[in-house]
C-alpha cells in the first residue's frame, strides 16, 4: 500500500493473444504510466507482435514475453531487460541505448543492429550481419554474447562494443569450427571473440586475427559467468567456456577507408 | 620520374601598389597561400581554390584572383578536367573526391520552364494589399473525414451538432513552403548550425539536421528542426527522436545515390563526438544501405518503429536520391505510413561525395518530381502524403515551379550556405573552410557570426517568400495549394517531345 491507500501494483500480466502490434504497445504503455513503481511486466501469448519495448526508458522494468516477438524488439531501449522465452524475428536490440534482452532460444538477422549500450544474451543463434555498426560511447559499452554461432558478417562496420560467440548448443556441447564468413567486414572499432579458431580467410575486409591474451580472457569471463548463470549452464562448462582458447577479431587499423579517398582540389 | 604536377587552376595576383604588407590575407587565407617574405607578401597559386576570403577581406582591394591562363592544348575530348583527375588518379590510385553539387554542364529542366501570368480575364492579385495564403502542412491526410452528430439542447431546442470523428496525424506548419536542408553538425560548423536553426525559427519554418545528432546548443531551437536517422544511426536515442518537430529517414542523397557517408576522424571534435555519441577522432561511416532495410516492407517497419518509439506523435519522412524508378519507390513509401517522401535530385549539394558519383549518378530533380506526383496521382495516394523537393533549388523561381511540378515544399541547402558566406569553392570535405562553414576548427568556426548569419539566411527565405507571393498574384491565385501540381501554368521552352511528356507540360505556344 503506498501513501494514498492504493495497492501498489508490480507486477502486471498482459494476454497478447490476438492483439495488433499497436493496440499492445500502447497497452505496455499505458500500465507503466499507470503504475510508477511497476517491476514487471509479462506478455503471453506473443505472436509476432513488433516493436516490443521501443523507447521505453523505464530502468527497472522487466518485460518477460512467452512467445515469439517480432521485430525491432527492444529497439531505442534504454534501460529495462526484456526476456524472451522463445525466438526473436529481426533486430533485436536495433538501436539499442541501455538495458538488456535475454532470448531464450535464436536471435534473427542483424541482432543488435547499431547497439549504443546495454547487452543481448541469445541463448542459440543469430542470423546474418548480427552485432553489425555497434559502437561504444563514454561510459556505454555494447555487448552482445551468442551461446551459439552466428551467420556471415558478423560485426560489420562494428564501431565498438564487444561480440562473444561461445560455439555451444544448449547442453553446453562443443558445435565445431564456426563457418560464418566475412567476418569484422569494415571492422574499426571494438572487438569480436570467437570459441575455437577461426582462418584469415573467414575474416571480411579491415578485420585482423589478434592475440588472444590473458587480459582478454579476462575481460569476457564477467560475461561468460553471467551466460552460465542465465541459461543455468553448470560449472564444469562454465570452466570449459572460461578455459577455452578464444579467437580475438579486432580492427587492422582505425582507419580502415583512410586512404581510399584523393582531394579533387584542382 | 613522371612529373605528375599541373598548373595551378587560379592565379592569385597582389598589385604591390595598393598592399600595405598588412597580413590580413594571410592571416585569412586557411589554405596556406600566402606568406609574408621580408617587405612583400609571397603567394602560392596551386593552394588557391577560389573561396575568395581573402579578396573580400583585403583592405586595399590589392588582391584578384585570376582563372591560370597557361595554356593546356584543346581537346574537345580530353579536356583539362579529364587529364588533371588521370594524373591525379595515376599517381594516387585514389577515389576521387569532390565537393558541393553536379559540376557537369547537364541540362537544368527550370531554367526550360516558364511561367504563367494573367492578362485581362482573371485579373492578377496584388499581393501587398491583399493575403495571399503560403502556409503549408506537412505530414499524413486522412483519406476522407468523418462526423458524428451530436443532439445538444440549445434554448430548448435539439440541435444536432457535428464532431470530428477522424483521427487527423500530426503535421508540420510552415509559414512558407521552404525548408532548410539537412547538413549535419559535423560536415558543418556549429555556428552555421545555429545560424539555420534560428533563421527557420524566425521564419516560421524548420531545418534538418542531418545525420550527426542534435547539438544541445540547439536545444532551444528544436521544434523547429527535423532530425534524421541515417545508415549510422549516429546521435540517435529516444530523447533525439522525442525532441525534433519531424523525422527524416535519409535512404539516399542527390549528390551521392547509392552510396553512405564517411566522416573522417579529424572532424569528429570533442563535442561532433558528443552529438554523434562516437569516440573523438574515430571515423564515422555511414553504411550505404540501412541494414534493417532491404524491402519497402522493412522500410515500413522502421517508419512504423519510429512512430512506436515516439507513440505516433511525430511524423516521419523518408528521403530518396531521385533514380530512375524513384516513382515506384515513392509509392512505396507512401503506402508505408510515411508522412513526407522527399525527393532529392541530382544536382543537389554534399560536402563530400565521390566525383564519379557527384557527375554521373541519379537524376534531375524536375523530372522526378513529375514523376513522383504522376504516380502518386494514378495510385490514388497524392493527397495523403507529401513531397518534398530538394536539390539544386538556386531561387524563387525554382521554389515555384517545383511546386507547380507536383512538390508540396522545398529544402534549400546550398543556397542557405551561400548566405552565410560560401562561395561555393567546393572544398568542403578538407575541412579548412576560410568562412567557417564546413569545418570545426575553432578559429575558423569564429569568423561565422551566428547573429548575422541568422539574418542573412532569415532574409534570404523572407525574399523568395514575398518573391513566391507577387508570382502567385500575377498568376491569379491567392493561395499555394492552388499551385501544387499546377503543371497547366508551365510551359517548355526547348524542350522535346519526350521530355514535355516526363514533366508533364505543354511547350510554349500551345
């Protein structure tokens, strides 16, 4: 009860069954704006409905979704966590400023497309150019981690921010030599690691193999730890994942387009 | 060795008569092409790119900058511009890179184009003495309205009263129908930003910001801009999109179809950095296509993400490059929920684009925009969306006669430099401009007063407004939306068959 006499509500349960993506949204809108100290908000029966989470800045929030969402889920976030027990369609996290989508199942095409901040955990795989023109700003750092593998151009354009493939299947069993191609195409900034090795062939325009060090494996264990504890991945693999050898992509240079251009000044 | 040098282009020249070795013009020149030697001022003519700074800064009138008269052997074929960019090419293995818009001598369909006027039967309006009606709305009209009637008792009696049932979308208000360019905070110096934003203010019109965020010096100003969201996604957050009047989805530019942007790390200052949201110095490269875009269906869905991040209160456009099958393509951006296609031709400006692309890629914007309204026309959609025209629009004039074509607005860019100070050099891209309108170096941004620019640029859309207003009287219409799409008060003058046929007007005479 808050100062009113009212209940305070945290927890609100919406059926999105047969609902159009608008009438949902709106209605995601309006119970948030109805109850300030809302924690929680559980969506069922998602079929396809898109632009789930768009702009919410909402911090604390938490929207669970039972079912498949559609696409942009999450895009312009900046704050809530949304966990999706199902797959998503295309672009998750599109945009995405701050918070994090946890997807218990595939991330489509370009998951992660243009992330600022926040970070995407998909338990399976992504599709095509997943992680592609992220970018890293002051104190936001993009992270996106794949249990799985992930499809060709991975990370194009990236800018920033961090992509984690841990080549895994949803026993935490070894998948094989990842087959993506083109990876990093256009890289300039941030860094992919990979479980396993990867060939120079595998790797895209401006990107480069890099030595994977201890202060590497340091950096992506907080991310690793936190995946195990999400999807309930035991320690035995947890050490594994940790103890793996990791390939790290980073850019060739910071100027991969530097010198293409000559001044037409005559 | 293989000499690869080429005579300088211009000629700078200081009749020693008339300088005071008073060092104005080195100091002003940002280029570098002057130098004070002992008691003379020394000059390097290969710098020069003809941005006239320093003859207009010259206290003593000493300097003229002639075009280089040394003679290159005429070819009708191999011209001096082809030879220079092969040599310049053989050396560097380089893409070539230009600046501001088309240089090519290809046709400009307006300069064909003539107006009407009236003559004795439906007399001409003079519009300083009577109103003539400018005001446009941009965005979504519904395709029919909708009433529902209301029994009120009113004195006893039953009065049934009609209320509107139709849900009308937001729309842009101008007081005239045009707009300023988006050239991003980036390719442009804060204070010319400052300048534009407070011009269209003023004028009760908006500015576009382009792709590089919204600096929040322009805060103040922010309803009366249109932010975009390009490939780059650069500056873009909810707080960007919750803030400008409109949003720009930029697909294409005039200059460059096809291609991204590339802002190169030099540029990206402290505070390009905060707009932009990127990392000082580090590139910011626009892809060439939206990645979450590869049908007009994705188009749609990112119109449609745009209006659930910003609950449906603002309204969207898109922007094209005008290429050949712009007319199916704008038809599909009508049909997506999109409130504006803007439509930007061939000869518009860029700061930056490739030469190869600058000269040869896209089409003129008259013809697109025939093109577009025609379409538009046949699928029955024209008058739930608008258009907007852009590229190469140099007066009034052109205003006019791309709304009688079928345009609802303009956006003007490169004239709007022109009244800050440009000069139209065409050297945007080395971000040394001598004006301080392309360029982030401190020094350079100061010379651009932010209170005089607004002025000149306020002026510039005040003139053509009042010049709009007299074309609109002699031709005896009282109000713009009588003129959109007016093609029976042009006509051709020198212009084929095929070519009256794809803008859709008689020639003279007829």
């Amino acid at each position: 009860m808050n100062n009113n006499g009212e209940e305070e509500i945290r927890e609100v349960i919406i059926d999105a069954k047969d609902m159009e993506y608008r009438e949902l949204n709106e209605k995601i809108h309006e119970v948030i704006n109805k109850n300030p100290n809302l924690k929680k908000i559980i969506l069922k029966n998602v079929l396809g409905q898109r632009f789930i989470g768009n702009g919410i800045e909402k911090k604390d929030l938490t929207i669970e979704i039972h079912g498949v969402p559609g696409g942009d889920l999450g895009m312009f976030m900046s704050g809530p966590t949304i966990i999706v027990y199902g797959n998503t369609d295309h672009a998750p996290g599109n945009t995405m400023d701050d918070g994090t989508i946890i997807i218990h199942g595939n991330g489509g095409d370009v998951t992660g497309h243009s992330m600022r901040g926040g970070r995407i955990f998909v338990r399976d795989n992504v599709g095509y150019r997943s992680g592609i023109h992220m970018k890293e700003y002051m104190d936001k750092f993009p992270v996106l981690i794949i249990g799985g593998t992930a499809k060709d151009f991975l990370g194009e354009y990236m800018a920033g921010g961090l992509i984690l493939v841990l080549n895994i299947d949803s026993e935490g069993n070894d998948l094989g030599k990842i087959k993506g191609k083109m990876i990093g195409t256009g890289i300039h900034g941030g860094a992919i690691y990979i479980r396993g090795d990867i060939d120079n062939s595998q790797l895209g325009v401006a990107a480069d193999i890099k030595e994977f060090t201890e202060e590497d494996r340091e950096k992506i264990k907080t991310y690793i730890e936190e995946f195990c504890s999400i999807f309930n991945l035991g320690d035995e693999i947890k050490k594994k994942l940790i103890e793996s050898q990791y390939t790290k992509i980073a850019p060739i240079s910071k100027r991969p387009f530097g010198r293409l251009y000559t001044q037409d000044l005559r | 060795m293989i000499p690869s040098t080429v005579p300088p282009k211009y000629k700078v020249e200081i009749n020693s008569n008339r300088c005071m070795l008073c060092e104005r013009c080195v100091r002003e020149c940002s280029w570098g092409v002057y130098r004070r030697d002992r008691n003379k001022i020394v000059t390097y003519s290969n710098r020069c790119g003809a941005c006239q700074r320093c003859v207009a800064m010259c206290p003593r009138d000493a300097i003229t900058v002639n075009k280089n008269a040394t003679c290159w052997r005429d070819h009708p074929l191999w011209t001096r511009e082809v030879r220079e960019d092969i040599i310049n090419q053989s050396r560097t293995g380089c893409i070539l890179l230009s600046g501001m818009g088309n240089a090519k001598e290809l046709p400009t369909y307006f300069d064909n184009i003539v107006l009407d006027a009236c003559q004795v039967t439906n007399p001409s309006i003079d519009p300083l003495r009577e109103p003539m009606e400018l005001r446009t709305y941009i965005g979504k009209k519904p395709k029919k309205l909708e009433f529902e009637y209301i029994e009120e008792e009113i004195d006893g009696k039953k009065i049934k009263k009609a209320k509107l049932k139709t849900n009308i979308a937001p729309n842009l208000k101008l007081e005239t129908p045009i707009m300023i360019a988006h050239m991003s905070y980036g390719a442009l110096s804060l204070n010319s930003h400052l300048a534009m934003a407070k011009a269209a203010k003023e004028c009760g019109t908006f500015m576009g910001t382009g792709e590089g965020g919204l600096h929040r010096a322009l805060y103040p100003y922010a309803n009366h801009t249109i932010t975009q969201i390009a490939s780059g996604r650069f500056g873009v957050n909810e707080d960007y999109l919750m803030r400008g009047a409109a949003i720009e989805i930029k697909i294409g530019q005039g200059s460059k179809p096809g291609i991204g942007g590339h802002l190169p790390g030099e540029k990206v200052s402290a505070e390009v950095s905060m707009t932009r949201m990127i990392p000082e110095g580090s590139d910011a490269i626009s892809p060439a296509p939206h990645h979450d875009i590869y049908s007009i269906e994705d188009l749609a869905q990112l119109v449609r993400s745009l209006k659930e991040a910003t609950r449906w209160k603002i309204p969207v456009f898109v922007k094209i490059a005008a290429v050949h099958n712009v007319a199916a393509i704008a038809n599909g951006i009508a049909t997506s929920d999109a409130d504006a296609v803007v439509i930007d031709g061939f000869k518009g400006g860029t700061g930056a684009a490739p030469k190869v692309f600058r000269d040869n890629v896209g089409i003129p914007i008259e013809l697109a925009i025939a093109a577009v309204d025609e379409r538009l026309r046949e699928e029955g959609v024209r008058n739930e969306v608008s258009i907007i025209a852009s590229g190469g629009i140099r007066n009034s004039a052109d205003v006019f006669k791309s709304i009688a074509l079928g345009a609802d607005a303009v956006y003007i860019g490169t004239a709007v430099m022109v009244a800050l100070g440009c000069r139209v050099c065409g050297r945007c891209y080395t971000g040394q401009c001598a004006w301080g309108i392309a360029t982030q170096k401190p020094e350079l941004v100061n010379r651009l007063d932010v209170e005089e620019g607004a002025n000149r640029v306020a002026n510039l859309i005040k003139a053509w407004t009042l010049e709009i207003k007299e074309l609109l009287g002699a031709a005896g219409i009282n109000s713009i939306e009588s003129l959109r799409g007016n093609r029976d008060r042009l006509r051709g003058i020198g212009l084929n068959d095929v070519e009256l046929e794809a803008l859709g007007i008689k020639h003279a005479g007829f």
